[in-house]
C-alpha cells in the first residue's frame, strides 16, 4: 500500500488510465472501476481538452480543462481529467496533475503523480474564495455543500508555514486539521525551525483553536513543553498589542531591558509605537514612533526619542545627568494627488549629544555617533502661469553639533519668473535680430532667519534676535556670437533690498571707560546695488602626436575673460554707510545693514578683469580586450581643471585676487574617482608682521603661495558588490509600503549596519576612501588626513565576515572598528558583531527568525563596554 501524508491509498486500477498515460496517478479509495466500453474514443488522443456543464443543484457552470486527455464514465456520469488538468466554479479554483470530478454527486478529487524516479509531482493547488494558493497531496470537495477534505496541505499564513496530514473545510468557512505543524521554514521538511506540534485544532476567520500542541526545535520534539488547548486571536487588519523588549548589559548604563512597550493600531492610515527602555543604573530613554499613509495622496511618519543618560557614581562630583532629545519627521505627497503643487519635509534636529550618549539609539552606528551637523526642511512649491510662475516656500534647521549652534530659517520664501525675450514677438519671421536676444528675468525671496546657540534657544532675548527681510533681483542679459570663434556675453544685475532692521555704533560712558554700542533700529529701511559685466570665451583644440598605445590626445581649453564694475556704494550719496569715532580718536566706516539677513552693498569702488581657464584631456587607446568601436577606448585623463582669479584696476591695494584651482579625474580604468583643488596667494605673507604686504611673490624669485589644497579619492576592488548592497537596500525600501509597522521600524534600525543586507551572491569585497586636507593662512599650517576601509568576504557560500576600520593621521588612533560574522540558516539568521576597542568596545550575538510574524522571537547576547575608557 503507498501512503501520503496520512492518507491509505491503493495502487492503481491499470484499467482506468488512458492507454496514452504511462505514470501512475495516486487514486482515491471511494473510486467506482470504470466500464472501459465508455471511454470517450475522441478525446483519447487530444493534447487540450475543455468542456462546461451545470450538474444538477449547482448555481453555477463547473468548467475544466486538461492539457493531456480525458475520458467520462457515462453509467456513473463521472469525468476523469489527466495531465495539468484545471477545474473552476465560481470562486473555487483547483489544479493538479489527475482530477475525477462526479458530476451526479457534485464532488471533486484531486491528485498527483508518481514519475518515474518515484517522486511525487504534479500536486493539486487549490485556491478558496478570498484565500490564497494552498499546495496539498490530494483532495475531495463538494461544490453543493462546499464541505472537503485535503490530505498533506502546505501553506503560508501570515509570514509562517502550516503543515498538516489532514484538512477538513466546511460551508462556513472553517477548517478543522489533523496532525498539523506551524513552521517558520518554507521547506516540506523542515531542517532548521523553530516549530510548533499541533495534535488538532479549528481555523476560522478570526482564531486559531488547538488542541494539545508541544515545541519543536531541530526537529526534536520537545513534549516536555505541551500545552492542552490554546486560543490564538488572527485578526483581518491590525492590532494594538504588546512589544516585545531585549535584555543585555552595558558597562556604564548597567543591565539594561531595551524597547519595551505597545502597538497602536489606530485604524487603516495611521498606527503608532510606543517604547521605553530602563537601565539599572538609573538612565532611560523613551520613544514615540508614528506612521501614516493615504494611498495615492501622502505617506510619512515622525519619532520623537527623549533620554536621561547618568553616569559616575551617583554622590560623587563626577556624577550628573544629562537630558538629550531628537525629533524626525519625514512626509512625501504624492505627484498625482496634487498636479503642479509639492509638499514634502525631512526633519531632524535635537541637542547635540543625544547620539553620542545614547550610542546612536544603542545601533552604534559610526556614522551618526560621529556626525557633526543637523538638517531639516519643510518645503512647499506652486507652479503658476503655466509653468512661468514658480512659488517655492521652506522652513529649513540647520545645526553645527561640534558647536552647539543652529541656524533657523522660519520661513524662507521664492517667487521666481522665467526668463523671456521682451523685444520678440511670437509672430516673429527669421532669425532674432540681436536686440530681441535680450533676456530678462525675476525673481523675489523672503527669509525670516535665526542664529543661535543651543543653550537657550526658546528664550525671549534668544527669539527677538531674528532677522528677516526681502530680496528683488533683475537679471538682464545678452549672448552673441562674435568673429566667428567667440561667444560675446553682456549682463546688468539690479538688486535690491528691503530690511525691518538696521544698526547704528555709539559710544557709551561706563564706569570702565568709554566702550562700543551697537542698536538695533526697527523700522524699514530699503538698499541696491548693481553691477555691469562683459565678455568673451572660446574654445581651443589641441591635438598631440600618437605615443605607443595612445592613438591620440585631444586637449580643450576654455579660457575666458570679462570686464566688470561695480560703484562704490559707501559713497555718502547713497546712505548706506556711516562714520564712526571710537574711543581712541580712530574713525572707521560701517554699513548700517551689515549683520541684517541680506547683507550691505558693497564698499569700495570695482572695476577689474575676471578670466578663467579650463582644462580637459582626453586620449583613445588601443585595446586588445575591448574590440567595440574598433577596438579604440576613449579615457578621460583630466576632467575640469580649472583655474580662476579677479584683477581690480581701482584698489587700493591686493589689486589681483587669491588664485583658486579645482580638478578631477579617473584612473585604473575608471575605479578610483579622485578630486582635488586649492588656493595660490600671489601676495608675499611677512612673518614678522603675522599679516600680508603688497608684494608680489614673483619679486622675491617665487610663483605664489599655496594657502589651502584638498585632496580625496575613493576605490572598490569590487564595484560590484556596492552595487549589490544598494540595490538590496533599495528593494527593501520600496517594499515598506507592505511591511508591517514591525518590519518597517526593523528596517529603518538596521538599515546601516553591515548586516542589514547580506549578499552571498557576491563572493568578497574591499573598499576603502581617503582624504587630505592643507591649510597655511600664515604663519602656521595643518593638516589632516584619514583613511577609512571596510570590505567582506564569505567562507563558505552560508558564511560571511565584514570589517570597517580606519585611521586618523591627525590624531594618529585608529577609528572606530567593527567585526561581524553572518550566518545564513536559511529560515533563520544568526550574527556576531564586535568592537574590539574604542568608547564603543562591545560585542553582541542575534539569533533570529526571518519570518516577519516571528520578528521579536529572537535570542541576543551583547556586551557593551558603551562609556568605557
């Protein structure tokens, strides 16, 4: 006898297969022989056989299909369907590889096949009304009673596997199964699983009932752990519910029980977190994490994270406690919603220290325990006019965490029009004559803008310290083609400024002396400036000679020259600039909108030369391993050198300007992208004096003065893998639209650290980034360099190991490092990280299940030397 999942069932009756079919088909044991006289001698020989009949009772067509042949049993009205046969009744939907369907008693059986290696393929599907896609060993279903029974299922449910011998399913949608086991593996026999034993139980829409039900792990059952019956809720939409902490210790917080706390389901577009984590040392933190969606309209959600970090010995001079904060918020609208109007914000700001006391929200991630400033904006846009009219609005944060100072732009405000030609018609015949090239534009800004330091931020003095005001400028502008090779461009810009405060300087008698006072005045006061610039570019081509391999050299440059002026606003006609006598007799000019949002027009009088010179370098050399284009492969050899500088006729003087630089290039065939630039100070530096004189270095036998230079490169030995690791990130960011709250707030968690995305399809790989800065102002110079790499290469195709360190050549210690080992377990994942040293030495070991319902079952054994020496 061949049994199946439960399930006794005889051989075969040879006499009822279709002479064509060879395979043996897993019969039913309710099965009446056939009379061979009735086999339908038409259809034995077809390739697509379909037909449709209502059997008595029925409400409905039962239609059908077989991909091999089919045959009836007139005297017992029963169909028999072979060969990836399908059979459909209103919401009932079954495939298999053998389907018998009794059209006098409305009942369907399904089956596979054994092949000839006596596997068992071609197994039924079966699809209920409003359920998904159930894989069995065979079936029977009646389609009046919608009553069945299913023998070896295997199914999803709800991120888990359901596994059963036997399966009965009645009109009410219910289903009682038989030797059943939830599993958190997708295998038919599980290897590696964590897994529950049900001896019975009842599925209905809303519940799981069960009868005695024990653990098992590794395929050991552990009866030991047995239950007598369990009530399980399985609700349709979501929950409010408990969430699961973690527990572990650090060294300077103490033991610690993290992310305890409860799920709010609030409805179908919005839900909510809320986790606290307590410290047995005295230190907490708590969290509030929010997330809402309308769909085709807006989606986001914001965290608003609070912790009160001790540390020392509580009595002791060195104890004290510190309150940090941090707030994120993020909103995307969506295009369609509103066509022609956007609104987004990204938001993040908070005291400075709360990632570096909090360990980054205990992630200890490197790059946010070290980052050293904060941004947000809210932004806002509207087009007009058909597209000619842009409206931009934003309120922006800016905060500097190495200075504790902030930058608040509460709102700031564009309205811009789009260039046009005043003098051309639209009925214009020919080509523009040159006074219809003139091109004018508009646009206005509103800012409203704060500088202050964290410490407070929301007091009175602090706040009334905001300025604010308005900006108009009027571009106008002229391009022409001149002799042939040259491109002639002309422009005026007007601007002007409209200002709710401007400052004056007195002196004021104090018991110390005579000492300066500078006012704030309210009121509105307006200022301009303009300016006029000309000039000419071109481009010229170099070639140079063929050498070895390089077939040739094109090098292009672009200089460019331009005559500019600009009055000397300072002048006493204009009133923008004041004289001031300070204590010592001295007398000094100022602007009276200097400090104000939009700054003053400029002092002095300009009229001088700009020019610019850049520089590319490209070459075609032969390969022999790339044969497209001939075998011919064009390499940049440098991009965008550039050098640039300002002469001023009319200064005083410093008549020519500090010399700027900037350039990039590739090289090894692309892998290393390098850039670089700089300042050259043509003036000589006295030391003596500690400041510049005006004395050109090429007086004292020298070219100029290299006062800054900055250099950074970065390479992959395996583009590749980065490439890989993005595109993972990026596919798991697209999909959490459909994951649960818990995955979603998972995924963010993890999403920078070197587990979040493991690619065993990509064997090794080693990165590593440098950088090089040189400053020399005077007297004195610095410099700093650092290098960083990381890298991860797999031992076996289920074992991989990542590494990140670094070093400052500067403070001369290696930077924060980090080792992790991942293994795959297929429905489980298991990794150990470790910081050997540092103020982060620590080390963790997460055992977890990857099924999404299982997300807060996992076993996590850490070691935080957080707050150590």
């Amino acid at each position: 006898m061949a049994t199946t999942y439960g399930q006794e069932n005889p051989l075969p009756d040879s006499t009822r297969i279709d002479s064509l079919k060879q395979a043996n088909f897993l019969s039913d044991t309710t099965k009446v022989p056939a009379d061979t006289l009735m086999l339908d001698s038409l259809n034995k020989n077809r390739q697509d056989t379909s037909g449709q009949a209502q059997p008595d009772g029925l409400q409905a067509m039962v239609s059908w299909v077989a991909q091999d042949s089919q045959y009836t049993d007139l005297r017992e009205n029963i169909l028999h369907l072979y060969g990836d046969a399908k059979v459909k009744y209103e919401g009932f939907e079954l495939s298999a590889d053998y389907i018998r369907v009794n059209q006098t008693t409305n009942e369907v059986f399904a089956s596979g096949r054994f092949d000839h290696n006596n596997r068992y393929v071609g197994r039924p599907v079966v699809i209920f009304p409003n359920e998904t896609p159930k894989s069995v060993d065979s079936l029977v279903y009646n389609f009046e009673t919608e009553r069945g029974d299913t023998w070896g299922i295997f199914t999803e449910v709800e991120g888990g596997f359901i596994q059963a011998s036997r399966v009965r399913k009645n009109q009410y949608n219910e289903m009682s199964l038989y030797h059943g086991m939830y599993s958190t593996c997708n295998l038919p026999e599980p290897h590696t699983h964590f897994g529950i034993q049900i001896s019975k139980g009842i599925v209905t829409e809303n519940q799981i009932i069960s009868g005695p039900a024990y653990l098992v792990m590794e395929g050991i059952p552990l009866r030991f752990i047995t239950i007598p019956f369990g009530f399980f809720p399985k609700p349709n939409k979501r929950t409010s519910g408990f969430l699961f902490p973690t527990f572990g210790e650090e060294l300077n917080r103490g033991f610690f029980m993290r992310d305890i706390g409860w799920y709010l389901a609030f409805n179908d577009y919005w839900d909510s977190e809320l986790r606290g984590t307590l410290y047995s040392k005295g230190s907490w933190e708590t969290a509030v994490l929010t997330r809402y969606r309308v769909n085709y309209k807006y989606n986001g959600g914001f965290n608003i994270n609070f912790a009160n970090t001790k540390s020392g010995v509580e009595g002791t001079a060195d104890y004290r406690a510190r309150h940090d904060f941090r707030v994120n918020w993020n909103h995307t609208q969506l295009q369609q919603a509103n066509p022609g109007t956007t609104f987004s914000a990204n938001v993040m700001f908070g005291t400075s220290s709360y990632a570096h006391n909090t360990a980054a929200n205990a992630s200890y991630n490197y790059d946010e325990i070290t980052r050293n400033s904060m941004n947000s904006s809210i932004s806002y846009g509207r087009m007009f006019a058909d597209g000619r009219v842009n409206f931009t609005a934003s309120m922006r944060h800016s905060q500097d965490m190495a200075n504790e100072t902030l930058t608040l732009d509460l709102p700031v405000f564009s309205l811009s029009v789009s260039s046009f030609n005043p003098f051309d018609s639209k009925d214009r015949i020919g080509e523009q004559k040159w006074y219809q090239r003139i091109n004018v534009s508009y646009s206005l800004t509103g800012d409203n803008t704060l500088n202050a330091r964290e410490t407070g931020l929301f007091t009175r003095e602090t706040l009334n310290q905001f300025q604010h005001g308005f900006r108009h400028s009027i571009p106008v502008s002229l391009s022409l083609n001149a002799l042939r090779y040259f491109q002639f461009n002309t422009s005026v810009n007007y601007n002007e400024g409209w200002h709710f405060q401007t400052f004056r300087q007195r002196l004021e008698n104090t018991p110390a002396g005579f000492e300066t006072v500078r006012d704030t005045i309210r009121g509105f006061r307006r200022s301009y400036d303009y300016s006029v610039s000309s000039g000419l570019s071109t481009k010229i081509y170099g070639m140079y000679p063929r050498i070895g391999k390089i077939q040739a050299m094109r090098h292009v440059i672009t200089p460019s020259v331009n005559l500019n002026y600009r009055p000397d606003f300072s002048d006493d006609m204009y009133g923008f600039y004041r004289r001031f006598i300070d204590a010592q007799g001295n007398e000094t000019l100022y602007s009276i909108f200097q400090g104000s949002r939009y700054g003053s027009p400029g002092s002095g009088r300009s009229m001088g030369i700009g020019f610019s010179v850049d520089n590319n370098i490209e070459a075609k050399i032969r390969s022999a391993k790339d044969t497209t284009d001939g075998g011919i492969k064009k390499i940049p050899i440098l991009q965008g050198l550039t050098f640039s500088g300002n002469y001023n006729f009319v200064a005083d003087s410093f008549k020519l300007s500090n010399i700027n630089f900037s350039g990039r290039t590739a090289l090894f065939n692309q892998k290393i992208n390098l850039n670089f630039n700089g300042t050259f100070d043509p003036y000589v530096f006295d030391s003596d004096q500690g400041r510049r004189v005006n004395r050109f270095a090429l007086q004292e036998g020298n070219l100029a003065r290299l006062t800054n230079f900055g250099l950074s490169f970065d390479y992959s030995f395996n583009p590749k893998a980065n490439e890989s690791r993005q595109q993972g990130l990026d596919s798991l960011d697209n999909q959490k639209t459909n994951m649960t709250p818990e995955q979603r707030q998972a995924l963010a968690r993890i999403s920078s650290d070197p587990n979040a995305f493991v690619d065993f399809n990509v064997p090794w790989n080693l990165a590593g980034s440098f950088s090089f800065q040189y400053s020399n102002p005077g007297n004195r110079s610095t410099v700093t360099a650092t290098l960083n790499i990381h890298g991860d290469f797999s031992f076996t195709p289920k074992w991989k190991v990542q590494f990140n360190s670094g070093y400052d050549f500067r403070q001369k210690e290696v930077s924060l490092t980090r080792f992790s080992i991942y293994r795959d377990l297929h429905c489980w994942d298991m990794s150990f990280g470790w910081m050997p040293f540092g103020r982060f030495q620590s080390y963790n070991v997460t055992i977890r299940a990857k099924a999404s319902i299982l997300q807060d079952l996992k076993l996590t054994k850490r070691n935080d030397n957080f707050g150590g020496i």
